[in-house]
C-alpha cells in the first residue's frame, strides 16, 4: 500500500512538471524587458534572471534561452573556467530529469540551444573545464537523501550533479585521451558517493550505467545528430552587404547542419546607429510581438535554420541546401503543426520569400504563432498567415522538421 501510495504521488509530480514544461514551451512570449535583462549581461556577468524572480513566469523556454544565452560578442571573452561554472549553474538545469519521458528529450534539446555549451565545445580546454567544474560540485549525499523527490525540485546543486553526471554518460564517447582519463577518475570518485543514494529517483539520474531514456532509437539519432554538429568555416576575405541601407562587414564560408554544408556569411563588423534601430523597430504596421530590436547580424533563414536566438550573427541567402538534407523532413501545409516546426513561405512565382519557426499551436490554424527575423529588422512573434502576406503576399508555404 506504501509503494501504490508514493508512485500515485510521483505520478502526480510528473503531470505536474510536464504541465509546467508545456507551459514553458508553448507559451507566446510577453516580451515588454526582454531585451532589458538581455543587456544585463553587460553589467553582471552572469544570469540576469533565475527561477526565483517573478518575471520568470512570463517568458516561454525558447524566449528564456535567449535571455540565458550571453550576447555573442561578450560570450567570447568569456574563459573556458567562466563558461563551465556558467553552465553548471543555468536557471534551466531544473528540466532535465523530464527526459524520462519517451520523445521529450530535453537533455539534447537544452543543450542545443545554450550556445555557452556551444562555445565550450568550441574551446581546446572546454570539455576538461567543465569536467573539472563537475567533479568539484559542493554535493553531498545528506542533500541528495534529504527528499525522495529531490530530483523534481529546483534545487539548483542537484540539477548540476545530473547535469554532469549525464554529460560523461552520454559524451564519453567523445573524449580525447586526456578527457577521457579525467572522466574515469571523475567516475570513480562519484560512483562511490552514488552508492549510497536511497531513493530510486535519484538514482536513476545519476548513474553512469543506466540508460535513462527508454526509446534507444530517438537516443542515438540525437547523438548522431550533435556528434554532426553545427559549425562555421571560413572560406574567404571580409566581403561588404549592404542591409538597410548600412554597409555591413561578413566574412563568407560554409555552415556545418543536418549533415550538409550551406553557404553563408559570418558578421564581422559594423551596425545600426541608435536611430536607425529606433526607426528600423517602428516600420512594422503590424501589432506583432517584439521579440529583440532590429539587427544588421542575420536574417530570417538564418534564424530558422542555423541558430535560433537573437545571439546570431550569420546571413543566409537561402535555405535550399538545408531544405533537401536526408535528416529533414518537409511535409505540406496540411500536416499538423508542432514546436518548432519550420515554415518556408513561397510566392506566386514559387520562390522562397522568408523562413519562421512554429512558436504556438492552440488548436485552430488561426491561434497558430510564427517566430522569425524580419530581413535586417527586428525579431517578431506573428500570425502564421500574417507574415507570408508580409512577405510578397506568400500564401504558400512548406512544413520542415528534424
């Protein structure tokens, strides 16, 4: 009766936090400060919210991501000590125990769009730093016993502890020689603490062995998928564009996603002056929700096909290559629409006018929400249909999921 009892309580802790993640991820963003704590980063260094501060609650997961995700011009100052400790204490740790559900992964998913994680992987040193940070953790089996659902909670040590422990579960693999050496002792020395965990919970999520999540075949496809992961190479000398009436330096190459190359542009220099951004965010007559100010780094292709934050700063001309990669699949605008959808928008003369990704989906096309970067404007949430007419009066578009 003791068992029925607690699985009855874990089960109602479990639609709890599902409820609370569909919340988080379906919710259309009221962005009135979003850029506001943005611009904190400047000042502080580090997180400019957390799940304490009442504002949290008006954000979606993808909103807060761009929030959490330092501006790419300061994130690159950072050292590969101050990316693992930022890492090892993000707000949105709390999520991960949720992968324990088939097809909700958001161990990968969080991973993919923290570009810290991103940059540490860019970094010589990154993968032993945040090693390093991981076997340092101030966790002690007093707390990791003080509650049967320790897991569940918002305690920001124990979201850490998981977080590490699963990196080495799942990137082991990957380790170079001296990474690998470091993990083993690393292993050794957690799995002494683990052996006295108590509660089942907790010892699902830190476990080296185990295999937390069920469905093995959605496992190794995301795997395949980040050890195939995004990446820039230049291939030529800066090159001018103008957007907006403003000369913009690039630097061109090719970037590395889905398992093909595209050509594209990297930003290298040059921006808006306060008043042209000013001028550039009121030329929307639509009542769209603003999402980030208008910016000369990247464009709505880019958006929704290489880094979905405002963090960008690449230029994509076109989507095509993207489009017929094997790990994509497109579907017709009948299909219903999922998070993350991308939606390619086609005009009369069925040439590509914008790309969005799908950000809401109450039922009723009507209700549905597009997030995308408008040319060298702004970053808006709009109506499915409203932004094709935007664009070229483009009724037509295509459905692409990965």
């Amino acid at each position: 009766m003791k068992t029925k009892c607690i699985n009855y309580i874990r089960i109602g802790m479990l639609s709890l936090l599902t409820f609370v993640l569909f919340i988080s991820f379906g919710t259309t963003a009221q962005a009135c400060n979003k850029v506001e704590l943005k611009q904190l980063w400047y000042e502080t260094n580090d997180y400019p919210i957390t799940v304490e501060d009442e504002e949290w609650y008006d954000y979606g997961m993808l909103d807060m991501f761009d929030i959490l995700n330092p501006p790419q011009e300061l994130l690159e100052t950072y050292s590969a000590q101050k990316l693992a400790g930022l890492m090892m204490t993000h707000p949105y740790l709390w999520v991960l125990p949720s992968y324990e559900f088939e097809d909700k992964d958001y161990f990968f998913g969080y991973i993919q769009n923290s570009n810290i994680y991103t940059e540490l992987f860019n970094r010589s040193d990154g993968v032993k730093n945040l090693l390093t940070v991981y076997r340092n953790s101030a966790i002690d089996l007093e707390l990791l016993n003080s509650d049967p659902y320790i897991v569940w909670n918002l305690d920001t040590k124990v979201n850490a502890e998981i977080f590490g422990c699963q990196f080495i579960r799942f990137y082991a693999e990957q380790f170079d020689e001296e990474e690998r050496m470091l993990a083993d002792s690393i292993i050794a020395e957690k799995e002494q603490l683990y052996r006295g965990l108590e509660y089942e919970d907790t010892k699902r999520y830190l476990s080296f062995s185990e295999e937390p999540i069920k469905n093995t075949s959605r496992l190794a496809e995301l795997i395949y998928k980040l050890e195939n992961r995004n990446g820039f190479t230049a291939t030529g000398s800066a090159v001018p564009k103008t957007i907006e009436g403003v000369n913009i330096q690039f630097t061109p190459g090719i970037y590395n996603k889905y398992g093909v190359n595209s050509s594209c542009l990297q930003w290298l220099s040059g921006d808006y002056s306060d008043e042209k951004r000013a001028h550039l965010d009121a030329s929307i007559a639509y009542p769209w929700i603003m999402i980030d100010h208008s910016s000369p780094k990247y464009n709505c292709h880019s958006y929704a096909w290489i880094i979905s934050s405002a963090a960008n700063t690449y230029w994509l001309d076109s989507p095509v290559t993207f489009m017929g990669s094997s790990q994509i699949t497109s579907y017709n605008s009948n299909v219903t629409l999922q998070l993350g959808d991308k939606i390619v928008y086609f005009n009369s003369s069925n040439s590509i006018t914008h790309s969005a990704i799908v950000v809401s989906t109450p039922p009723g096309k009507t209700g549905i929400y597009v997030r995308s970067k408008i040319g060298g404007k702004g970053l808006y949430d709009s109506p499915l249909d409203e932004v094709g007419i935007y664009h070229d009066n483009s009724q037509t578009y295509m459905v692409y999921r990965w």
